[in-house]
C-alpha cells in the first residue's frame, strides 16, 4: 500500500481489514456501532499497531480491565497471576516452601520460628538464625526487596534449596539444604481458656481449613472445662462465605437463617442451619471492631439476628458484597461482584459507596474517627428506614453500614498515644524490639523456661523502652509532655511484652498477652446485659 493511501484510509476501514478476512460476507456486515465488545477490541488493535511507541500488550488489557472494574463498586477487581496467588494462599490453608516465619533486621533474615515439623526445623535451623545467601545469591546486606528473597525461599513441594546462615556463637557460616514442603497457613490465631470456665478464640481470616481448624480448638477447649466461649473476630478481614455460614451453623437451631445471597441475575440463596451444631448451648459473644468485615460480619450478623449472642466492640467495617471469582487461562483473576448478602432480618449491611470513587470508599474509618463514631456511640445515627428487629426478641437492629455492636466499647485514644502511633509508623518500636530479642533470645529462655513464668513476672525492661524513645528524638518524634510519655510507656510495655511471648513461642501467647489489655476482650469478659 502506498504510504500517502495508507494515511489517508479512515481507520475504520484499516481496522476492518485487521479484524476480519476480506472472504466471507458476514462479518463485513457487522455494526461497529451495536458492539461495545468490538471497540474496546479494535482500540487495543489502534494502539498495538500504530502508537507512536511500543506498548506492552498485556499491560495494555490489564490496565483496560482494571479501569472498567474500578468504575463498578470498590471490591470488584482484577489480580494477574502472581498477585492471586499471594491472595489466595492464605485462604487455601498452605503454601510450598522452607516453613520459617521472619523478620527482616537491618537488611538481614532473621529466622524469628521455623514450623513446627517443617522442613527447616527439621534439618536444624533455628529461631535467631540469619539467612545471608540462598543458592549462592546473597541475599543480605544488598538491599533485595523482600519479595524477591520469599520469591527465592519458596518453590514446589521436593526441590531443594542450599542455605547459608550465620549463627550467633558460631564462627563460621552454616550451609543447609532443606527440601521444599506444603507449609500449613492457619487461621485461628489464638484458643485458649481465657477465664475458667471461658474459652477465646481468635479468628485471623475464613480460610479453606477455618472450620476444622475453629472445631479443633473448640475440642481442645471443652476438654479443659469450657463451658462459654469468646469469639474474637476483630481484625478479621472475611474470606470464604461457605466457612463463615459452617461456623455460624455450629450456634443454631435446625432451620435457623444464617445469611442469605441475591443479586440481579443471582437467584436468592438462603444459607440455613443443619442443627447439628455442637454448640448450640454454649453462651457466646463475638468480638468485632471497625476492620471486622464480610464473612466477620456474616457470623456476627447471623448470631445477632437469632438473638443467640451478644456483639461487643465497634461498628464492622460494613462489606455487604458477594464476589464470584472468575479465573482467566493464565492465572491471573477476575473478582467480580454478583450479589448483595443479607442477614437473617434482612439487613445488607454494605455501607454506601460513590461507583468510581475509590478513595472516598477507603477513608471511612478515618472519616468515623473524626466524626468521633469511634469513641462515642451517640455520634451514630442510623435513619428509620434503616430499623429492623431480631427475630426472636425483636431488639432494634440497624442495616446500612456494618454491625452496630450490642455492647459498644469506645477506642481510647488516649491509652494509644500520638506519640506511639508514629513511632509505630515509622517501624522504630518494630525495630528495637527485633535488635533486642536477637541480642536476648538464649538469655530470655533461660530465664523463662515456660510461658506461665514468662506472663508472671516479666517486664518490658526500661533500656528497651529508653533505647525507643532515644531511636524516636533521631527522627522528630517525642512526647509533648510526661504524661504522653508515662501514657506511651504502659501501652507500649505491654505491647512489647506481647511481641516477646510471640517470638518465643508463637500467636497464641502474644494474645494471651496482648488481651489482658485489649478494651474489647475485657469488656467482654465482664458481665454483659
């Protein structure tokens, strides 16, 4: 084609050329016009072929996918492979790898506890270890981006893997080869009887193994004298819906509504107990703050609606919107949004959003501190329009927005001081805290063979603290006055204490400490109305 034809052809008719073979009358006769799907198809052909630069095709979709999701509502969305894989792990229940959990101190692996039975444990790596190279690629002291080094530590069940590590004590560096396993990813936190009598349960997401992982520990608890229980969901970020509605099951009569679906081209679901559950007897309350959301607020929902527990905390996050996963061939995923859950009284509980507008939707909980909903329930209002009732005592329950608590516990802001919050932005507490317990693990355990003597007597020691607050004033950050800094120094002893208990043993006795300070958890252990 002369070149001076070639500019002068409208587009159109180029494009027409490209799309469709010249044989062949029927799709010559296609209306551009009448379908939408062919011009967004003949916009990527545009840009491939005559943009001024090269583009990355499959960027290019993704960008395009992305944008017509994000004008849609603000949990619809798109994940390429890599980033669905990273999502879904931790609801499957496992991951293939070296089984370590780590943090990073100035640019080192530190091995904080390797799995229990895990491959690492098994060849001899322990707590305090440091990771400097793996498979000849140092990966210390270079400034590699975290992912990089999971990217290189993990990889299919049986392969292995050549470590170096330093150890403290030993003079010279360590090689390992460890083999490759399923490592188990668990989503309950914490079990625990908390009280006599009382036992706690923390639940960290709804994950594939939830359910067996929640009845596990209810067994273990009922063994040991429990006769009501605390379930604590705050924090809890939802997950599978199937898991929640199990769970929920388990507190039911038969033909009791735990929660149902329905959306414009989903029919109705309802989700109702089997009345098999095994704790249908057992006096309950269900912890929530402001990050509980979607499966959190399906149990939470359910268990107040049937009058069957007492809600305590804030009002959840207010995630009312069912996603259907759709995968694409090459990994990656579409989760797009079919339907609105309801709880039994038929509350959707999904709080308002403006279609397009991320942002606004994701400064709602900074919105609810301003307006003071945090820390006064008489600054949330609920319209009439919004009123139900429960269905067996017909208390007033609102929709709208989350799950108003039936116990509301105000956060206390002057407890978590301004001066702690941005010593905690800025990693320093996280830090010092990592330097510490690297320098004081042998000694630490010496000093406290079992956990019980550890939660006992130990206190955070004044040089960590005073070597915080030092690290703080090197960045700008000091108490305005002493009784900011009396104030940080509490809550901060006791959150370090916590991270202490974690780093030598594990989840279960950080809440064990962290808990016996938590306004939530000791609201709840007070009596309730």
């Amino acid at each position: 084609m002369n070149i001076l034809r070639f500019l002068k052809t409208p587009l159109l008719s180029l494009l027409a050329a490209l799309l469709w073979p010249t044989t062949g009358t029927a799709q010559l006769q296609f209306h551009f016009d009448d379908n939408p799907l062919r011009k967004l198809q003949m916009a990527e052909i545009a840009i491939s072929k005559f943009y001024v630069d090269s583009v990355d095709e499959t960027k290019l979709v993704e960008d395009a996918i992305r944008g017509m999701l994000e004008k849609l509502d603000p949990h619809s969305s798109y994940t390429d492979a890599k980033e669905t894989k990273a999502m879904t792990e931790p609801l499957q229940g496992d991951f293939e790898g070296i089984g370590v959990q780590f943090n990073m101190v100035e640019d080192t692996l530190v091995v904080i506890q390797p799995t229990v039975n895990g491959p690492s444990e098994k060849v001899g790596i322990v707590a305090g270890d440091r990771i400097v190279s793996v498979n000849d690629t140092a990966i210390a002291g270079v400034k590699m981006p975290q992912r990089e080094i999971m990217k290189r530590l993990r990889g299919k069940k049986g392969t292995t893997v050549n470590l170096r590590i330093v150890r403290r004590g030993v003079s010279e560096p360590l090689l390992f080869t460890v083999k490759r396993d399923k490592i188990p990813v668990h989503t309950v936190d914490a079990a625990y009887m908390i009280r006599p009598n009382v036992g706690y349960i923390r639940l960290e997401s709804f994950g594939a193994k939830t359910y067996r992982e929640f009845m596990s520990a209810v067994d273990s608890l009922q063994r040991n004298g429990m006769k009501s229980l605390v379930l604590d969901l705050q924090d809890n970020g939802g997950g599978y819906l199937e898991a929640a509605a199990s769970i929920a099951n388990e507190f039911l009569d038969k033909g009791d509504m735990i929660v149902y679906t329905e959306g414009r081209t989903v029919r109705r679901r309802d989700y109702k107990a089997y009345g098999d559950g095994r704790l249908r007897s057992c006096p309950v309350t269900v912890l929530i703050n402001e990050y509980s959301a979607s499966a959190s607020e399906i149990v939470a929902g359910a268990l107040q609606d049937q009058d069957r527990a007492t809600i305590v905390g804030r009002r959840s996050f207010g995630k009312g919107l069912v996603q259907r996963p759709l995968d694409l061939p090459d990994g990656s995923m579409i989760r797009l949004t079919i339907a609105h859950y309801y709880t039994p009284s038929g509350r959707c509980i999904q709080k308002p959003y403006k279609k397009g507008d991320l942002k606004d939707y994701q400064m709602d909980i900074e919105r609810r501190l301003k307006h003071g909903e945090l820390t006064n329930p008489d600054s949330i209002h609920f319209a009439d329009s919004l009123r139900y009732q429960t269905l067996r005592l017909h208390r007033t329950v609102y929709g709208g927005g989350g799950i108003m608590p039936d116990v509301f516990v105000p956060l206390d802001t002057m407890k978590y001081t301004r001066c702690h919050r941005q010593l905690m932005a800025k990693s320093i507490v996280i830090n010092q805290h990592l330097k510490y317990i690297d320098r004081e693990r042998k000694n630490l355990k010496r000093s406290y063979p079992t956990f019980q003597q550890f939660l006992d007597t130990y206190t955070t020691p004044k040089e960590l603290l005073q070597a915080i607050f030092a690290e703080g004033e090197k960045s700008g950050i000091k108490p305005k006055d002493d009784a900011e800094r009396l104030a940080t120094e509490s809550y901060m002893g006791q959150q370090l204490k916590a991270l202490v208990a974690r780093d030598l043993w594990d989840m279960n006795e950080y809440f064990q400490v962290w808990n016996e300070s938590n306004d939530i958890v000791r609201r709840a252990l007070n009596p309730l109305p």
